[in-house]
C-alpha cells in the first residue's frame, strides 16, 4: 500500500491480519466493483475531535475543504465529492484497532511468494511486455520489482478494496491519531478527482485510504502516477498499463531506485562469520563478504568486487540468509516490515529467475508471543527504544535484541532467544540508551 497501512505510508512494524491470509491462488483481475451510492454518515465520537478544539465534524469538515481550496481544488469537484465526505466511526475503530502477530519470514513468505504468484507475475511481464520494457527504460526498474509490488498488493487487481476511499480519509482525518496526515490524503484526493483521473464514486480502496492495483495513498497516487495508456487520464484501478507506469515512477523517484543494481539476493554464511556484522547498518564491500566465507547457496563464491552489501539475517543465524544491496532501501520505504519488505524482494527475485530458497536445515525457536513482549519490557528497562512494546520483532526491537546480545557475548544476530531472555531476566547487564532505529 503503496501496505502502508502506512509504511512510506502507514508503516507497519508488523504484518496487519488482513494482509497475513493470501489471496486465492485462482484469483485473476477483477474491474473495480461498480460505483456505489454516497455513503451515510454514523455519529462522530465526540472524543475522536479532542485535537480539532471539540469542533463537531461539519465544522471541521469545512474547515478542510476551504484548505483543499486554497490547495487549488475547483468548487465543482468540492460539490462533487460532498456527498462521499462523511464519518464514519467504524473507520476509525477499525485503526485503532488493528490487531498484529508474530510470524516467521518462512511462513509468510511460503504464502505471499508462492508459486502460483511468481507465475501470474511472469504471465503479467508477457502480457504487457512493451509496457513493461519502456517503464524500464524510462525509469531503470526491473519488471520483476514492478511485478512482485503488483502482486503482493492486490493480486494484480483482484483485491483492491471495496470501501469508499472519502469517506475512510475525512474519518481518519478527524480522529486525532494521525489527523494531520489524512487531511493531507483526503487534499490530495481531492485533487485527483479535479484533474479527472477518477471520480468521487470510483474512488474505491482499502479501508485506509489507499487506491488501484498497487494501492497508492492519494498523495503518492498525485505525485506519481503517470498516464501511460494515452486515455488522458490516470487511472491506477483499471488500467494495467498506468499501474505498471505509474509504479516504476515511483520505485524510482520516489524510493530512490539505483538503475542497474540487484536488491536482494539469497547467500550462504559460514558458522564462523561475525555475527554482529550482519545488519542492515552494516555494508561491507562484496570481496570483504567472500573472504568472511559468504558464498552463493551452491558454493559458488561472491564476486570479487566493492559493491556494498549487508547480510540480511529475517529469521537469525540458523533461517534463511540474504544478501541485501542499496536498493533494497526501497523495499523497507514501501513498507517497514521487515517481514514484508524482505519478502516482496524475494518475490522479485523469484520473478526474475532465482530459484526457490533453501529451506532451514532444521526448526528456528521463536519465542512465544508472552516472552517476546516480557523481553521488550526488559530492553525498555535497560534503556532501549523499542516503540511500542506489543510482542512484535520490529527493526527497533531486532537492534536492541543485538546490542544485548553483544553484551552478553551471544551470537549477536539480533534474533530474540530463551537464552537471552534468561539473561535478561537476571538482570546482571545494562545497556546505554540507543538512539531509535526506523
């Protein structure tokens, strides 16, 4: 979203529920549903505009609309889009309460990668070959990237949503959790709707906000879309060739793609390699890789020269083990889980021709969902920011996870261990106070 719930755009330091089921391996592309009536408003809470001065909605909606106005919006489009501008509570319980779990990067990966959605990205690459070939032209991403983004985020447009996309973004706006962001997302989409990319009744989404086959919030959706099928309009929930456009625009100039570079790609690590080296803040030269005893799965060695890299570890010393490049920066912009953006990599991977990943030589100890927040508290207490302590392996947790791994002389591969935690619970190590790591 681009799973953003909001990532680049509602950063999920976890996997939502929703997200975690994988599509139907029969799923094909599906035109958006047909155009409902306007929505009905349900009450406002009245705590939720605590932060707008306990305005009530009308007024706070007016107030929004004279500032998408003065953003150049037209009073038409104003007139327009009104009847989809109203609250609606279920909204907004429905972000406060998002529930997220623990799962390991196997698991997720054995159902979002799966076979079915590698080919139906390789069918797409076919299909929409001229398409895809100028996109890498124009913009230096690879088919395969624009592909795994594609599926991963609708099943290539078989499951973009089906609530209406104003009214989730003023009721978001309204509430106090993240008021000024949706503001700005329901300005922009306004905007859409004023350059005649979509209309008010087409605009149809997650319930987040965020719009087409590879969920776009309504800024992203503004700033990088591009009309790649010559119809005059941008039109991300329909037309294949503006999604895969549309996406390369963004990947590129709005990630930062390198043209040319790999991102992600599977290796082989020795028992012996330095543990603590291997971390996303980490880049060694590739000849520095090869001589620490990094080799591709089959042995076959690194090559021997000064691309920087970082050695990738999802699941800790003994799961799967990835070389990630600069360009896999872009993968965690699109979405800060780590599970998810590793993930998307490998599907691009997969797309591309890589061959299946090796699968752990035997199981990897995941603590319980209890231990792993007991552990977070205890990284609090030793002067850790973790964010939210909620039983979740986020990127603040992994590097607090490391640090006290250091401490105690464990392997230092920031996976969260009963040993470690039997450590901490002793209580005989402090840690300084980190920095927080997004």
């Amino acid at each position: 979203m681009p799973m953003n719930c909001l990532g680049s755009r509602l950063a999920f330091a976890t996997i939502a529920v929703w997200f975690a089921l994988a599509f139907p391996a029969s799923a094909q592309f599906a035109p958006p549903p047909a155009r409902p009536a306007a929505p009905k408003a349900t009450s406002p809470s009245p705590r939720a505009a605590a932060c707008h001065k306990g305005e009530g909605f009308d007024r706070f909606l007016a107030d929004v609309k004279s500032q998408a106005v003065a953003a150049g919006v037209s009073q038409r489009t104003i007139a327009e889009a009104s009847p989809y501008l109203v609250y609606d509570q279920g909204i907004v319980n429905r972000d406060r309460g998002q529930r997220v779990f623990g799962q390991l990067f196997t698991e997720f990966a054995g159902r979002m990668a799966a076979p079915y959605r590698m080919q139906n990205g390789q069918q797409h690459i076919k299909r929409h070959a001229a398409a895809f070939a100028r996109a890498e032209k124009e913009y230096g991403v690879p088919p395969a990237v624009i592909a795994a983004f594609w599926g991963l985020e609708s099943d290539f447009g078989a499951n973009m949503g089906n609530l209406p996309t104003l009214k989730s973004l003023v009721s978001l706006a309204y509430d106090c959790r993240r008021s000024e962001m949706f503001v700005n997302e329901t300005i922009a989409a306004l905007k859409i709707i004023d350059r005649g990319d979509l209309t008010p009744g087409e605009m149809i989404g997650s319930w987040a906000g965020e719009l087409g086959q590879t969920q776009f919030l309504p800024t992203h959706y503004v700033n990088y879309a591009v009309d790649y099928d010559g119809d005059g309009r941008r039109d991300l929930l329909r037309s294949e060739e503006d999604v895969i456009g549309s996406t390369a625009n963004y990947i590129a100039n709005g990630l930062k793609w390198r043209r040319g570079e790999p991102w992600l790609e599977e290796i082989k690590v020795p028992s012996s390699l330095p543990w603590e080296q291997t971390d996303l803040s980490v880049q060694l030269p590739r000849a520095k890789w090869a001589q620490l005893g990094v080799t591709y799965p089959d042995g076959r060695p690194l090559p021997n020269d000064n691309l920087a890299a970082s050695v990738l570890l999802p699941m800790g010393r003994n799961g799967p083990a990835f070389m990630a490049y600069a360009n896999f920066a872009a993968y965690t912009e699109w979405n800060s889980s780590l599970i998810y953006s590793t993930t998307a990599g490998y599907l691009a991977s997969r797309i591309a021709g890589a061959p299946p990943m090796r699968r752990p030589a035997g199981p990897v100890a995941q603590l319980p969902f209890n231990e792993l927040k007991e552990l977070q508290q205890l990284l609090v207490r030793a002067g850790f920011n973790v964010g939210k302590v909620d039983g979740v392996l986020g990127q603040q947790s992994r590097a607090a996870v490391k640090a006290m791994q250091i401490k105690y002389g464990l392997p230092a591969d920031s996976w969260p261990t009963a040993e470690l935690l039997a450590r901490m619970r002793g209580g005989t190590a402090q840690a300084q106070p980190q920095a927080t790591v997004r």
